[in-house]
C-alpha cells in the first residue's frame, strides 16, 4: 500500500508540474506560479497527513 501511495503522488506531482510548464510556456505566468504553489503543497501535506 506504501508503494501505490508513493507511486501515486508522484504521477500527480509530475502531471500538475507538466501543466505549470504548459501554462508558462503559454504565456500565463500568474496561473503557473499558482499551479507551481499547489505542486509544492502536494509534496509537503502528505508528509503531515498520509505519512
């Protein structure tokens, strides 16, 4: 079950990077920034809820 957690969160963290790169690259830089703090909160609230 560890495995699948670990696994998980980094398939999500890696898409939801890939999306702030897209919308950089778009020219929204605001949304990517946004998009960049909810990747960040996706590798740090896990460590004070899941694990």
């Amino acid at each position: 079950m560890s495995l699948f957690t670990y696994v998980s969160l980094l398939s999500i963290t890696i898409y939801t990077f890939g999306f702030a790169v897209s919308l950089w690259k778009g020219k929204q830089k605001m949304s990517a920034v946004a998009v960049l703090f909810l990747t960040l909160c996706i590798i740090i609230l896990p460590f004070f809820t899941i694990l």
